[in-house]
C-alpha cells in the first residue's frame, strides 16, 4: 500500500496535438478531483481548430487539481491536471518538490504518445544566454533550488535594465513595465494579436497559471484600453526640457463597435476564417463552369445499385470522374513552392471533401483516391462522413488533402464559385442535379442537368489546361462510357 509520504505530484500538460495546432478549448471532463486514473486513460475531451480530441494522461493515480473550467481555451503546454503519482523505490531519496524529475520512474513510458509529449524523461532544456550588465561575475547563479535545467548549463546571468529615455524625460504612461525576464506567453497566436494592435506585452498582467498571458487578457485589454501602444509614448529624441504630449486616451480614439451578439471565431469556424482568407490573400484564382446533362450517370448508378452489393454514392462517382480527370491534367493536383517559386506536381491524390457539420464547414480527406475504386471510395465517403456528424474526426483525417471536391448540390443551389483550399491548387463544386429543358439527340427533352464548377490557381496552368479539366469531367458525366477508357 502506497502511503501519503510516497506520493508526489505530476503535472500533465495540454500535449502538442500535431498539424500546428497552438491551443485547444476543454469541452468535457472525464475525470473529477479525487479519482484514480490509469495510465493512458482519457481525462478530457479538447476541441482544436480541426478536431475533438480525448487526451490520454500518461500518469497514474489520484487527480489532486484540475486546470481550466468546460469552455476555456488553453494554450499547448498549459497545465490540464495534477496526478499523484506513487513513488518508485528507487526514487524515495528524491525530493517532493522536483516533481519526481529524477530517478527511473521517469523513464518508465505509457507506450501511447501523442504528438510533443510522453512519458520519457524530457530533454534538458537550454537556456538562451543573453549579454551580461557590466561589471557582472561570468557564471552567475541566483541562489534558490537547483533544477535539472541549471545542472545543465549556467543559468543567464542577470539581465540589465536599459534605459528606454533620458532620466529627464521619463515616458509619463502611468505603467509599471517588466523591464528584464521572459513574457509568460506560450500561444504564438496570444503574440501576434497583441503585435497586430500595437500592445506591449510587458504591460499586461497574465490570469493564467503562474501569471501566463492568455488570448482572453489581451483582448480585455483591446476593449477597455488598459495598454497603451507603443507608438504614443515620447520619442527618445525629445529634448530633455520639452514637457511630455499628452497621449489622447486609448479608449475615445477606439471604434465604436457595433452593437449585437457577439459570436467568438474560434475553434473549427476560426480555423475555416483563417484558412479562406490566406486563400484568398494568396492565390490569384479564377473560376470556369458548364452545364452538364447528367441523365446518364444517375441511370448508371440506379443499374448499379440495383445489381447488389454495397450501395454507390453519387459523391462516389463523381470523386472516380474527378481522380481521372487528375490523371490527364496533373497541373491541377499540385501545390506551389512559394519560397523556391516551383509548382510541385503531385504524385497522390488525397480527395477532400467538404461536409457541413453542426461545428461547421470540415473538409475530411480520403487518402490514396487514386488507387481506389468506386466502391471502396463510397465505402470511406461513408465512413468520413460519420466521422464527421459525430464529431470523432482526427487531425489525420483532416489534413494532406491534394484536391478538393464540393458538393453544395445538397444545400438546393445550382452554382457557386468555390475558394480553393488552401495550399491546394484547384476545387470542383457540384451544383444540383434538377430536371430541365435540353436538347438531346437534336430534340427538345426534360434531362437531368448539373452545373459544374472548377476553381484553379492560375499561377499553376493556364485557362486551356482548367477548360480541358473541366470538359473532361463533364463529358463523364453525360457519358459515363468515357471512363472505361482510363479503368
């Protein structure tokens, strides 16, 4: 039996969930203060911008704290749980305030490790050393517990304060400012909004653990004016005699904002934001569409069905018209290379697929389309699908996607104009499928007409090589035939 003396706490962190993921929001606890976890048990259900995820502790034993109510967003490397942990024999003589940094129990690992975390012994870090004040002893070390970090390498000796003005004409912005130690912000994000608004960092005060600065604390700081940008404090050219201007107040020279409920863009609807506004920002795109006389695909898949075996989908027939068409004009399953000025012509197709969900627009991805048939391509429409209504999409499933096809048909629309998918190079939408007057065979006839879209990267091919694509595609679709060519 583990007594009280043989505990000591573990801290799990929010893990790095792969794909570039910067934070994630808790939406569900699987576990109360006071229970007993095992190892690799999942304790909380996490929203990211592409997923939800169960997050395995690595740690077993009894939850002493839980960090962050349903609802908050944590950065990566944020404190989720403390466990107390039972300790090895070997490790009696440890302290209880390392953490249970030494000794072998480190080392002993779940087997089950995502991305940026595990139960292996972490690496030592080192610190970033920066120039000493003058007159300062090489080596300095700042009396306190030693760590494993400081028995790696010296600690950085002490940092000197800069004068930011001359003592006579000290900036009047009634701000105690950090002048030497790091910003307690993890998030890239949390940096780039406050830099993008012009707010010292040094000025805020962190509500997070152990004073870190959270997205929550620099947006209350955009709304109430509490830091002052930088640019309206005295130039240190100013004469020393000359009084100080006066900064206008932060919060009369701020827009009025709207008025109206207010809808955070976060989660998979800020990442759908973000990702439609680099494609925009980035690729110079252009859109060609047809109508196409679809009678013969929908007949094909009524005689097809109707031989049993698995049902086909419609998406599914269209993803094997779209996979042969890639096959012809590999232009348009491919990415560009912006920093070496390259089109890298893929050699994959991985299909995306948009789906409307109740978190939003996703876009899941079915790997190795190419090499797949009509039915196993419905066979994982089906399954991704499901993924998708249910929620239990992985990041995996959601990235590497090579083209991308949309059927916005399902919403009742006949056209649109698709943003391609950012860094793919071109997406086809599909209209609705409705009966309308067309000439068929030289006579007047009621036939089942599509419009089909195809948005392109221009930087990639020319409007000949999209045109072909798109003719290509549509004469499958009118005459299904046409495949057996490339089968």
């Amino acid at each position: 039996m583990t007594r009280a003396s043989d505990m000591f706490s573990r801290e799990f962190r929010l893990p790095d969930l792969g794909e570039g993921l910067t934070e994630a929001e808790i939406v569900r606890w699987l576990v109360e203060v006071g229970d007993v976890v095992a190892v690799d048990q999942p304790v909380v259900e996490v929203e990211t911008a592409k997923a939800m995820v169960e997050v395995p502790c690595p740690y077993g034993g009894v939850v002493t704290a839980r960090y962050g109510d349903e609802g908050t967003e944590l950065p990566v490397g944020s404190p989720l749980l403390t466990v107390a942990v039972g300790t090895p024999a070997s490790d009696a003589a440890a302290p209880a305030g390392a953490g249970g940094a030494a000794g072998k129990g480190e080392d002993e690992g779940s087997g089950n490790v995502l991305v940026g975390y595990g139960t292996q012994a972490p690496a030592a870090r080192r610190r970033r050393v920066r120039p000493s004040a003058p007159g300062a002893t090489p080596g300095h070390r700042s009396p306190g517990p030693s760590t494993a970090a400081d028995r790696t390498v010296p600690a950085a000796p002490p940092r000197p304060v800069r004068e930011e003005r001359p003592p006579a004409a000290p900036a009047a912005t009634g701000v105690d400012r950090r002048t030497d130690g790091p910003v307690p912000v993890i998030s890239p994000l949390v940096r780039r909004l406050a830099r993008e608004n012009g707010l010292d960092l040094r000025e805020l005060a962190g509500s997070g653990p152990d004073g870190l600065i959270m997205r929550a604390d620099v947006e209350h700081a955009l709304r109430t004016g509490a830091s002052t940008p930088t640019s309206t404090l005295t130039p240190m050219s100013a004469p020393a005699s000359a009084p100080a201007p006066v900064a206008a107040p932060v919060a009369a020279a701020a827009p009025s904002r709207a008025s109206g409920t207010r809808v955070p863009l976060k989660g998979v609807r800020g990442a759908v934001a973000d990702k439609l506004s680099r494609s925009r920002r980035e690729i110079p795109d252009a859109t060609c569409w047809v109508d196409a006389d679809a009678t013969e695909l929908m007949r094909a898949r009524t005689r097809m069905n109707e031989a049993g075996g698995p049902k086909i989908s419609l998406l599914a027939l269209l993803a094997r018209i779209c996979t042969a068409a890639l096959a012809r004009f590999p232009e348009l399953n491919s990415t560009v290379d912006t920093d070496a000025r390259e089109v890298v012509l893929l050699d994959e197709v991985h299909l995306g697929f948009a789906a409307q969900t109740e978190r939003g627009l996703v876009v899941p991805v079915v790997k190795g389309a190419h090499a797949r048939d009509t039915e196993s391509l419905s066979a994982e429409f089906a399954r991704l699908t499901e993924a998708a209504r249910t929620g239990t999409l992985t990041p995996a499933d959601l990235t590497g996607g090579t083209f991308t096809l949309n059927n916005y048909g399902v919403f009742g629309v006949d056209g649109s104009t698709p943003i391609v998918n950012h860094p793919e190079a071109a997406m086809l939408g599909v209209g609705r499928i409705v009966p309308k007057p067309w000439v068929h065979e030289g006579e007047l006839a009621v036939r089942q007409v599509v419009q089909l879209s195809l948005t392109f990267d221009h930087r990639v091919c020319d409007g000949g090589t999209a045109g072909g694509f798109l003719r290509y595609v549509a004469d499958c679709v009118e005459q299904p035939a046409v495949l057996l060519r490339t089968l």
